[in-house]
C-alpha cells in the first residue's frame, strides 16, 4: 500500500544536539514539505520541495536543514540553533504543489 | 499575509448532532482545503473548495468566495468525527503557501 512514512514516532533530544527526523514516501508525489504544530495552534510550514534537489523555505526555517536528494525521501534536521524545539513534527507529500496532501502520522519531538 | 480565523475554538455535542464550523479568511484565495486530525494526530485532506459547495457522506463543505469565508457541515456525528478540524488556504496575490487556522476541536459524546 502506498504511503507516507515518518521516525521515529518519539524523540528525545538534550539541548545543543542536532537531530535528524524521517521522511519517505512510496506515492510518487513529487512534492513533500515539513509542518511544525505546537500545542492549540494550526500547522506551519518550514520547509517544502517541488523536485529533487531543490527546495524552499518555509515561514519558519531559522533552526532547521533539510535535504531532497531522492524523490522519496525529505529528511528534516532540527539544528541546536532551533531556540524553542520541542514540537509536533509533520510531514506530507502531494502530487501537486500545495493540493492533495498525504500526511505522514507525525514525530514528537521533546527537547531533555 | 493572508489571515485565517475559524470559529468556534471548542465545540462539544452529543452523538448524532449535527455541527457547522466556519472558516474566515482576509483575501481572495484560490486554494481552500478542510482537513481533520484525530486525538492521535493524524491528518487527512477532507475537502478542496476554493469555492462552490461539495458532499462526501455526512460531510458538506460550501465556500462563498466573494463573502471570504468556508462552512464545513457535519451531519449525524458520531464519536469518530472527534479531534480538530483545520481550514487552510492560499491567497490570489501571494505565493502559493497554505496558510492554516488555528482549528476547531469538535468533541462528540456518545
């Protein structure tokens, strides 16, 4: 079955480490983007990318890397420079940029 | 940019109401989508409907663009339509980034 993979479901991270979150897809969507929800509040884009190889920033970018160098996989690194990273990490791909979504079933992150 | 605001915040009703949310936004847009999160997180696309009016079972979507707001109607709830329900657009003029409300939590009681 075609789907939208993401892990660890739970993370646990000191501060000052960098940490990378998973993200493959078997949907042949060509693009994938990276959503930050915190607590009671809606989700924000922090990364996305339209092909391989390529990507733009989000409204929230500071703090984070990402990288697209298979159409399947968007990994998403949270650097020790994120000042507030304790979060629920989202991920989605779609066959068209910004329409049709497939959500991965998210990484919650807490900062020790 | 464009601002989202949905409404109400909370909602609590016994199985078998049924509910209307609302969805406000500040510009013109030409992408609206509904999405559902359940308790455990996960998301799925519900509607696309930047304007008209769309039904898929019990739910019903409308948009009245030219008024910049999105109903979404959920008829004969049941205990798994629970969780928090987003609204999420794109304006005319700006890029084509989905801006997200805040949500409405809908809790339904057997």
């Amino acid at each position: 079955d075609g789907g939208i993979t993401q892990s660890p479901k739970y993370l646990f991270r000191k501060e000052g480490q960098n940490v990378t979150l998973s993200c493959e897809q078997n949907l042949n969507h060509d693009a994938m983007y990276w959503y930050r929800q915190d607590p009671g509040q809606g989700l924000r884009l922090i990364y996305y990318s339209q092909i391989v190889n390529d990507f733009q920033k989000g409204d929230i970018a500071e703090g984070y890397s990402v990288s697209r160098e298979k159409k399947e996989s968007f990994p998403l690194t949270v650097t020790s420079a994120q000042k507030n990273p304790t979060a629920f990490y989202l991920c989605a791909s779609s066959p068209r940029q910004f329409y049709g979504y497939t959500f991965g079933s998210g990484t919650r992150l807490t900062v020790v | 940019g464009i601002q989202v605001e949905q409404s109400p915040p909370d909602l609590i009703l016994q199985e078998g109401a049924n509910s209307t949310l609302r969805c406000n936004f500040s510009d013109s847009v030409n992408n609206l989508q509904w999405f559902h999160q359940n308790p455990w997180g996960q998301l799925i696309n519900l509607f696309y409907i930047p304007s008209g009016t769309k039904q898929n079972g019990r739910l019903s979507a409308t948009t009245v663009a030219t008024e910049r707001y999105s109903l979404l109607y959920i008829s004969s709830s049941q205990t798994t339509d629970s969780g928090v329900y987003f609204c999420a657009v794109a304006s005319n003029f700006g890029n084509e980034k989905l801006t997200f409300g805040t949500g409405t939590r809908l809790t339904i009681i057997p």
